[in-house]
C-alpha cells in the first residue's frame, strides 16, 4: 500500500517542518498538538519570564522563511511562537492543525500497515472527547523537551501544604506570581538564569543553587563581536572532535592541534575577563572545550551585574537535600528561605502513547533512542522521529531531517542493511556516552555539530551545497536561507519522475 496519509504528532518546529514538507510533496498531513497554539517550546503556556533564543534572528528561521526584520537580534518566546504560527499560515497548512488535541494512544496494525491513532480533544470548556483516526505513516515531533524533569525533593508533599510551590521553568509563566517571596531557582543552564535574572526585582529574595557551574557565552565577544560568527559557523565545530574527521578538521586535531587549542584558549581568556568570573568566584574550572561535552548556554543580560550587586545570591556546587514549609535545606548543611522553588533541571524523552513493544525497539535498555540519522528506528515500519537532534540550528535540522525523510519515502534514498544501521547507532551513542560523560539526553543531543549533521544528510540525498557555500559558511555564521532551494529540488525531481511513468515503464521493457 502506498504511503499517502501522515500523523504528525507536535507542532513545534519538528512538526510545523514536517506539515510544510510533506503538504508541499504532495501528501495528506494531519498535525495533532496538545497545546492551544503551536510553538512546541515558544507555547504560550511554557514559556517563562525573560525566555529568548539562544541564536540570533538570522540564524533561527526556517529556510524559506525569514524572521521580520523588525525583531531584535535575540527575538523572545511571545515573537518566535509568532514566527511560527505566521510559518503555518504562509504556507497554508495552519488548518491541518488540530490545537488541544492530545495523542494519548498510536497503535501500528502490521496486516494493514496503517497506524491507529487515538486522540483526546478538549474544548475551551473543558469537554474532553476520544476520537480514532487512520494513517499510513506516523512521524513523531513532540520534541525532546516534552517532559519537565523536577527533582522529587524529600519533604516536597509538606512544603507545598502550607503554601510553596516545586515547579520546573517550563511552568513558571508569571513573575507576579513570586512577589514578595523567597525563591531558589535550581540550575544554572540558560532557563534558571534567565529565570533568576527576570525576578530578581520582584522577589523577596533570589538564590541560585547549581550544582556544576558552565562556561556560558556572551552575545558579544569583548563588547564587539556577535558570538554567532566565532559560535555558529564551520570553523567553530571544527574545533571540536567529530566522530570521524575529514579535510582541514584532520589538521585541526592532528599536527594543528597547538593551533586549535590556541585558537580556544583566546576566547576563553577574553571571556573570563570579560565576565570577571574569577573576581565573582564563578570560573568553571575547567576549559572552555568542555561546552562541546553537554549543553551551551548564552549568557543572561544583567545576571551577572545582579550577582555581583548581591541581588542574586548563588550557591556554586550545591544541591538541595530536602524541604521543609517555609525553607530548603542544601547539602552543606545550609538553611535558605524558600516560598518558591523553580527547577531548569532538564526534561524526559518520553513517547508515552507508544506501546512497550515499540519503544523497546526504539530505544535500547538504557532508554537511549536508536535512530538511523537520528530520523529513523531501526527495523519498526513506517515511523519516524523529528527534532530528536537538539543543535544550535535546532529548526534547520528539522527542516533537513524531514527534506531526507520526504526523499526516502519517494524512493531516493536507499539505506543501508539493518546491520549496518545497528552499527551506526551502537557507534553514535557510544561516542556520545564517552564525549559528553553521558548527558547526551538519551541520544538526542547532537550539539555542537549541527551543520556536520546537516551535511550527512545532503550527502544522502546528493544534493549538499556548493564548494563557494560551504566555504563562506567555514568564516561567516550559517545562513539557514542557503538551504531553501532543497525542498524545490525535491519537488521537481519527483514531478518529472511522476510525469511519465508509462513511458519510462515502456523504455525498461516493463
């Protein structure tokens, strides 16, 4: 049976992605998201005080669809869930959209090689109905983001009785919500500092606790130079060792490793000093090289000035070991006052409308997704995952995952056998585990080589960017507008398959 219908479970950029490819290929796509508007993370009812992208405006769009060009540099979460509900307008999909609409069961029927896919819709009433729906393909797109992780602290259940709250980032909408209170916001990573950073002049009292500090980016190097051009461009993830290394990155971690390291240790010392994280007590201890190992966090504006103005406290190498009403106790021994206690602490990559059966398949005994170019399960029929491949160019590499997976189901793309697939996954995850000391999110951290991830998929689909492109891209940050001619590619290649299938049977004697 010929693949003709798709779910399309999340309407982030992973599924907004997927909506615009698969419609403009000619397929019938259904979008269900359990939220009531699009925006996977930019969702009104996730976003935070003080949320922003981590990339600048010209390098956090889609390829065909710029940002306005009246939004700041660092547009925040109210402009980008613009953005990408103005994306589904545009391109006229926004009615295959179904907003509140929660899948809460997929089933796939091997006879019938279709997907059952059973959906929870609730009204702005709050009438909750079960419907059942059909499709020959199911693509997942909720995102690696979709379950907030938060500690379940010893002494939670009394602390919220008599009036606090444990709630993670993702669920902190409204900073008047902690005026007047003591709040401990736990991380350090980008959406704890902004968080901090946002309440800091409304709140009784701010403390960070961390319990690893990280080197974090400014916007502007030494005041001057927007980070994109050292951060977001070839010659900055060819600094850092990719699972296989090619061309001038061989001279890099070879014979020009000196150069390299040379080339690391110049910005980290402008950094330093440009952020007195010394004088603070707030330097890492570690190089700079080790932001390739997790995450990559921009600094917050103002978060330091307020640390150092003493209207952000911190607590550098810390963890909260219980709470008690009205107060958290560290594992120094430390009591700090506490109404409110906001955790970053990470997410889930849960799938919980897939059967056990399938998940087994998927993932492996650690929960680590198995994913052939980070798009496919190995051995499981008609499914796909996008926006599993969490990068700087988050919303590229979803765009480019689903233009590869579009040429697949037309018949481009001819994979390698189950073995060799296995063995590509066993090799990506081990390399994962060792690089990143295991916090890699369950194989679906692929930072900081976006653009390496983009071109293994163009070289699949043969059709990767010119040598002038590529070059400009080692010096100048990535231009997500030098990939928009892909999708057109595709569409034509396919209508000229499409247009003679008599004549071309009749020419191979069939």
């Amino acid at each position: 049976m010929s693949i003709k219908t798709i779910c399309i479970v999340g309407a982030g950029f992973g599924g907004l992605s997927a909506a615009r490819v698969f419609s403009a290929m000619g397929y019938d796509t259904t979008v269900y998201e359990k939220e009531a508007d699009v925006g996977g993370v930019w969702s009104a009812s996730r976003r935070y005080p003080g949320l922003t992208t981590q990339n600048p405006r010209s390098t956090y769009a889609l390829s065909d669809y710029p940002m306005p060009s009246d939004y700041p540099e660092w547009p925040n979460g109210e402009q980008v869930q613009a953005y990408m509900h103005a994306y589904a307008v545009h391109f006229g999909f926004l009615d295959r959209i179904h907003l509140n609409a929660e899948v809460i069961d997929a089933r796939f029927d091997e006879k019938d090689m279709r997907w059952s896919i059973t959906v929870r819709t609730t009204s702005p009433a709050g009438d909750e109905q079960l419907t059942t729906a059909y499709f020959d393909y199911l693509i997942i797109a909720n995102g690696i983001f979709s379950v907030p992780m938060v500690p379940d602290y010893p002494g939670t259940e009394a602390f919220e009785s008599q009036g606090g709250q444990v709630l993670h980032t993702s669920q902190f909408n409204d900073k008047q919500t902690v005026h007047g209170k003591h709040v401990l916001v736990v991380g350090y990573g980008k959406s704890s500092c902004d968080v901090a950073n946002a309440i800091a002049d409304s709140a009784a009292s701010t403390t960070v606790v961390a319990r690893h500090l990280i080197w974090k980016l400014p916007k502007y190097l030494a005041h001057v130079l927007n980070y994109k051009h050292l951060f977001l461009t070839r010659l900055s993830e060819a600094l850092f060792r990719y699972i296989h290394l090619r061309g001038f990155e061989r001279f890099l971690h070879g014979i020009g490793n000196p150069l390299r390291r040379a080339m690391l240790g110049s910005v980290e010392w402008v950094i330093e000093r440009q952020l007195h994280l010394r004088r603070l007590g707030l330097h890492p201890d570690k190089p700079l090289e080790t932001i390739a190992r997790s995450t990559v966090s921009l600094v917050t504006d103002g978060f330091y000035e307020k640390i150092e103005a003493g209207e952000i406290g911190i607590r550098k190498n810390s963890e909260i070991t219980r709470l008690e009403p009205g107060k958290a106790i560290l594992d120094s021994g430390e009591t700090l006052a506490a109404d409110v206690v906001i955790c970053g602490t990470g997410w889930r990559q849960l799938c919980p409308f897939l059967d056990e059966a399938i998940m087994q398949k998927v993932t492996d005994s650690e929960g680590n997704f198995r994913l052939y170019r980070s798009v496919l399960p190995i051995g499981v029929p008609r499914l796909a995952f996008n926006g599993y491949n969490s990068s700087f160019f988050s919303q590229l590499n979803c765009e480019i995952a689903v233009l590869w997976l579009a040429d697949y189901l037309k018949g481009g793309i001819e994979l390698p056998s189950v073995e060799a697939q296995n063995e590509y996954a066993d090799r990506k995850l081990a390399w994962m585990e060792a690089r990143t000391d295991g916090k890699h999110s369950k194989g679906t951290n692929i930072i900081p080589f976006s653009i390496h991830h983009i071109d293994e998929l163009l070289d699949d689909m043969n059709v990767n960017l010119g040598v002038l492109t590529r070059l400009k891209q080692w010096f100048r940050a990535l231009d997500p507008g030098d990939y928009a001619h892909i999708l057109p590619r595709l569409q034509q290649k396919y209508a000229r398959q499409n247009a003679a299938p008599v004549e071309l049977g009749y020419e191979k004697g069939i």
